[in-house]
C-alpha cells in the first residue's frame, strides 16, 4: 500500500489526467488498477458474475457490488470495463502512474497506445486472482508485461505461513487453493466480517 507520502505527491484533480494514465486506488485488502481513457472514463478489469446470467447492459453497467465481485472471483468471471473516475475511485485518492519506478525495467509505452490496447480489451475474459487479475490487465496495457507485484507479494507470505509454494499448485485451482489457504489461518473471517461473505467464500454457515 502507498504511503502518505505518495498519496499527498501523486494524488491529482481528474482534469489533469491524461490519456493513457495507469491509475490505483487503495481498496479493503488490495490496491485496484485502471487505464485512464479520457473524457473522465477509466477501463478497469472487475470481477463480476452478472454477465453469466444477462445480456441487460443497463444492468451489467451499474457498479459492482460486492456479491457480484465475490461470486466472479469464486466463479472466475470478469469483465473489461468502463466507468467514470468518480466510479472507480469509490471515494478513494487516486495515484498516477505510480507504478512506473517499481517497473525500473520496463518503460512505459507510449500512452495512446496504452489507453488503445485498454480499449480493444474491453469486455468478457476469465479471472484469476493470481494470473489475470486488475494488475495484470493495466501492466500488460501500459509496459508490455502481465505482472502483478501485489499478488507476488501475497503469495509469498502465504508460502511463509503455510510452508509451501502457491506457485506449485494445480493452475486450475489456485484461486481454491489460495483461499483454502487463507482459510487455514483463521484469515477468511476477520477479511471478510460480513456472514454472507464468508459462507460463499468458505462453504459453511457462519454464524
């Protein structure tokens, strides 16, 4: 998570966003990515189960709640969309191109072309908390590469805790796996404190 510092020093009014622009807001547990567009709209990769069950734009585009993105997680349905800076924000500070001194290795394309390979992946696309997630969606528009330096770190604390390789997990399951493992630790519940959420997330009824 950013620190005050980089709040205060990267923290700007929508109107000096430029196109192309890779911009984070701090959430609950992680910090969400996003491809400024222009014209005040940012394509964003959410996790969403909506778009399994209807075809009703009207409906897919309001925001997402929190059922919807815990079943597209569960589910591992997303979808590349795009919304208002006031939408994707929630309320939060927003950081730009923040990530640029933790990518020392590779530049940074140039921004139309960023926002253009943002926009041709607007849509439907599998989610995977691990390997195609927010980060790798922005990382991939903006340097090239599909990295995510928040999930790296996650799972080496998991490693850690659990003694053992997130990386060496069946690929089909890792996102299971990932929170059998968090459940393991007792972690699941004092995340997540609403009951709802936990029973979709553990399986049980949380009382």
């Amino acid at each position: 998570m950013a620190s005050e510092a980089d709040r205060n020093a990267n923290y700007c009014e929508t109107s000096s966003l430029k196109r192309g622009d890779l911009l984070e807001v701090p959430r609950t547990l992680f910090t969400h990515y996003g491809i400024y567009l222009g014209a005040g709209h940012v394509a964003h990769l959410m996790p969403d189960i909506l778009p399994v069950f209807t075809e009703d734009q009207k409906a897919i585009g309001d925001v997402v709640t929190n059922q919807r993105l815990i079943l597209g997680v569960i589910s591992r349905n997303a979808r590349i969309r795009v919304d208002t800076v006031e939408d994707f924000a929630y309320g939060a500070c927003i950081l730009v191109n923040h990530m640029d001194r933790l990518m020392c290795k590779k530049l940074a394309l140039p921004n139309e072309e960023v926002a253009r390979r943002a926009e041709k992946l607007v849509g439907s696309t599998e989610y995977s908390l691990l390997w195609n997630n927010c980060e790798h969606f922005v990382t991939h528009c903006r340097y090239g590469t599909a990295v995510s330096i928040q999930t790296d770190k996650a799972a080496v604390i998991l490693h850690r805790a659990n003694g053992r390789r997130i990386g060496w997990l069946d690929p089909t399951r890792r996102t299971e796996n990932l929170l059998q493992l968090l459940s393991q630790h007792g972690r699941i519940k004092s995340m997540f404190p609403c009951p709802m959420t936990q029973q979709l997330l553990l399986g049980e009824n949380c009382k």
